[in-house]
C-alpha cells in the first residue's frame, strides 16, 4: 500500500533504460500497429493513427531524445497521454519499446535531475527516482513533449525544404 507521500508513475523501456510518467497523465496503452506518417513532419514523429475517431500523432521516443529511430519489436506500444496546449487537452501517443509496471514511488526516493552525464536533454527530465538499486527516469511531459515546440520544429523543417 502506498503512502500519502508517494506518486504513482508508469514504467517503460527504451533500450536498457527504464523511463517513467506520472500514471495521472495516462490515459491508455494500445499495441503498436502501423500509422499514417504525415509528410513534413520531424523524424521523431512517427504518424498518426486513429483513436475511436481522433486522429492522435504519435512520437518515437528514441528519435525524440535524438537517437535513431526505434525498431519495432513483440513488445513495442503506444502510450496515450494528455498534454495540455493552450489550455487545452491534446492526446499525444509516444513509441516505447514496452511498459513495465506501475510503481509507486515515496518523496524520499526522488532526486532532481543530475547537471550532466543523461541520454536525454536534462529539461526533458523532471527528477530520478531510486527503486531497489535501478534508477528510473522522471519525464517531465510538459518539457519533452511540448507540443509548441514541436510544432515549430515542424514549421522551421518546411522552411528549409522551401528555401
């Protein structure tokens, strides 16, 4: 049983490193199946696929955190999340290679994120949690998962493709 003082949070993989959203930004996670790419679009933005009538892009968090792209796999899913632009809710899909469990983690075990020495862009990350002797790494969805930014980057692309 949890504690007052601890956040529950969904685990998953990329590669060998074990990534976590605080479970309240969850809304579902679905099985890969082939997406429509979208022309234009960052490398890090998969598709899109249809969710019970929306239309939902997906980003491959491999290629988000600037690595290649991720290999699809048995175990590779799709975690739909809310994020918030404008106000407003936007339903977000991100790639994983495969979700692990539900943890609950106390105040205790989280640090903030360390100055250097991250595979990811130290403002993508909200804090590390310590559970047992691995090291779990607290996303912070408003940072990497910008839509605005992400939205710019897709402008500045078709910028350069037009020059």
């Amino acid at each position: 049983m949890a504690d007052s003082a601890s956040t529950q949070y969904l685990t998953f993989w990329l590669g060998e490193e074990m990534f976590a959203l605080d479970i309240r930004s969850v809304r579902e996670i679905i099985q890969y199946a082939p997406m429509t790419s979208v022309p234009l679009m960052p490398s890090f933005v998969r598709g899109v696929i249809n969710l019970r009538g929306a239309v939902v892009p997906v980003i491959d968090l491999h290629a988000r955190f600037g690595r290649h792209a991720a290999a699809v796999g048995k175990k590779t899913c799709v975690v739909i999340f809310d994020s918030l632009r404008d106000g407003e809710r936007t339903e977000l899909g991100l790639m994983v290679d495969a979700v692990s469990e539900v943890v609950d983690l106390a105040s205790d075990a989280i640090e903030p994120p360390p100055n250097f020495g991250t595979s990811v862009r130290r403002d993508f990350i909200r804090a590390i949690g310590k559970r047992g002797d691995r090291l779990v790494v607290l996303l912070d969805p408003d940072r990497a998962f910008d839509v605005d930014e992400m939205a710019q980057l897709c402008e500045h692309l078709v910028e350069a493709l037009a020059a």
